[in-house]
C-alpha cells in the first residue's frame, strides 16, 4: 500500500485546463502538497497548468508509482494496458460507470482488474474519490480544490468510506466547521480490488492514526476483518450500510454491494469488539470521544457511568431523562473528583450531577 500512500511519481489521465472540470482539480489539488512529479496525460495539449502534457502514459519519461485515472469507462482498459508497459505500481480509477451501473459496467470493471493482475498493478476503486492525507496535505482526489483547501484539518481520525461524492461533501462540511481532525481519508468505491482488509491493515500500523472509522456497504472477507478488528490496539468504529432490505438494494446500485445479513454482520462485529454507529455523525462523535482517550468502561452491572458537564440545570434535568429512557445511568462523583471540579466552577454553580443554575 505505500506506492498509494506514498508515490513516487503520479500520472493523471484525463488531465484538462478546463475550469470546474475534475481533470483540472485533479492536478491543482496534487500541485497542494504533493513534491514529487506530477504527469498530465491527455493527448490534446503538450501543457497543461505548466506541466508537460504526455499523450500516454507509456511516453512518460521519469518516476511513477501511481496513475490516476478520470476518463470515461469504456476506455480505461486501454489506459491500464498502457500502464502495464510503464509498470506502473498502482491505479486509482475514481471515474465511475462500471459494476454500480449493471452488467455492461460489470464487464468492464472484470476486464480492468483482469488486465490489472496479469500485470501486478493494485486497482483502488472504481467509482471513488480516492486519497487524501492531511499530514502530508496530500489531496489525490478531483474533490472542489479551494473547499478542501479551506477545510484540511489534521488530526488522528483515519475514514475509509465504500462511497464517493459522500465522503467529500461530508467531510468538508465537518472539516469546515472546524469539529474534526482527520488523518486520512481513503474513498474505495467499489473496491474491486483494493479493499477495506488491505487499507484497514495498513492504518492499523499507521503512527498518524488513533481511530480507524468505516463506512461499509459489504465485507469482502469478513473473517480477515475480524481477525484484524479483534487484534487491533486502536478502537476501530463501524456505520453499516444496506442494514435493511431497502437499503441493501440501494447499496447494489451504489456500489455494487452485496449487503449481507445485518443481524450475522452485527453479532461478529460485537464479537470484534468493533463500535458501530447509526449514522455519519454519531459516527463522527465516537471517534472524536476516542481520539481523545475517553474509553468507555462499563461497571459489572452493564451500563456506562455517564457524567453530565452542563452550565445549565435544566438542560442536566433534560439529558438525565434521555438517559433514563435509554437504560443509561449516571455516575456518582466521588469526593476528590467533586473538590477537583469545585476549583474549577464558580461559587453559584454548585458540582453535582443534575445541579446548577437555572
């Protein structure tokens, strides 16, 4: 996985100065953080933002590990045949129209991984947004240039999200609104061949990650994942898609995922001691609990002792019913956590659980 994370060359095929265009925001996006070179591929321009244009990338004259590719389907055989001849390490394909569309496409995603294998190149993709790691302000993706821009935020979060489109506009509204630190973010799409075993075993040695957060429609080896979640050290937080029968049809033709049976896929991932969360942002909210080493532990009666921090009573009085309803209980301060806090607070905002002003 290092020549994805770590190239040492990049092609972009699809490359254009057009405005507003992916192939150009692929290239203003790599022009961000990325140091090493960068290789238009187009066979209409011999420039392209400065940089000289190749028409294949077999013409490429110095380093590449990795090809991206933004072109139509139909034509992306021929492209990873040329990347074959260049041997070429990996190919990140984040245009779509290939297994999430039907059988037409499906043939097609089958002759690019066919060719792919024979000549030893990994596929991420199709049909994702790529990479992007904020250390590094790597942007391997065809996301809007100034809204990422504006919005990279490192922290110790790393995302692998089986979508495309979702995890860009997702994670520049949380970036933009300053709640979230991300270390990586990987878009798989339909994950032909690289898949969340690969990427989740790499981020599980990655130094810059704390918590690993996935968005998943199916599990390509389920017994792997659960090998690698069980042994994982860092808390690992998981939103199933396709939970319902709907959902799952929807999951098909988004990604061409077969969603399985939820209640089979929640028991292992329990079993895993993996968190699953219900939505995007609970998602989010957990992983941000646990990037700052606030791990849950439960007493021996089973429920979470909870703590209210609130500057009003009555929104204490509020919460201390939710979490009656939920079968969750609140925690009895002890006397030296009580004397720490009392330093803290004003006079007026006496410590104790549902207590304070109103």
């Amino acid at each position: 996985m290092e020549f994805f994370f770590k190239p040492n060359g990049i092609a972009v095929v699809g490359a254009t100065p057009e405005p507003y265009s992916g192939g150009r925001n692929l290239l203003t996006n790599l022009a961000f953080g990325y140091e090493g070179p960068i290789y238009p591929v187009n066979p209409k321009y011999d420039e392209i933002l400065g940089l000289k244009c190749y028409p294949r990338v077999s013409e490429i004259q110095g380093p590449l590990d990795l090809v991206i590719i933004f072109v139509p389907a139909r034509i992306v055989p021929q492209i990873l045949e040329d990347c074959v001849m260049k041997k070429v390490r990996g190919v990140i394909i984040e245009s779509g129209g290939f297994a999430e569309v039907g059988p037409m496409g499906k043939a097609i995603q089958d002759q690019c991984l066919a060719i792919a294998k024979k000549g030893g190149i990994r596929i991420w993709g199709p049909n994702c947004m790529g990479l992007i790691d904020t250390e590094k302000r790597y942007v391997f993706s065809f996301v809007i240039p100034q809204d990422m821009q504006e919005a990279i935020r490192p922290g110790h979060i790393s995302l692998m999200v089986q979508s495309g489109l979702l995890s860009g506009g997702f994670i520049i509204t949380l970036m933009g609104n300053k709640t979230l630190g991300l270390a990586k973010v990987c878009s798989i799409g339909n994950k032909c061949d690289v898949n969340e075993n690969d990427l989740l075993e790499y981020l599980l040695k990655d130094p810059v990650t704390k918590v690993i957060c996935l968005y998943l429609e199916s599990f390509v080896n389920g017994r792997r994942f659960y090998e690698l979640a069980t042994a994982s050290e860092k808390p690992i937080v998981v939103l199933k898609g396709g939970k319902t029968p709907s959902g799952a049809k929807a999951s098909f033709s988004h990604t061409a995922s077969l969603a399985g049976n939820y209640e089979l896929i929640r028991g292992i991932l329990k079993q895993a001691r993996v968190i699953e969360a219900d939505d995007f942002f609970e998602m989010m909210d957990i992983a941000r609990t646990l990037e700052k080493d606030f791990h849950l532990q439960r007493p021996p009666a089973g429920k979470p002792r909870i703590a209210i921090l609130t500057y009003s009573g009555a929104s204490g009085i509020v919460t201390s019913d939710h979490m009656e309803k939920y079968g969750l209980t609140l925690a009895n301060l002890s006397l030296q956590t009580r004397k720490h806090l009392e330093e803290l607070n004003p006079d007026w905002m006496p410590v104790g659980n549902c207590q304070g002003a109103r």
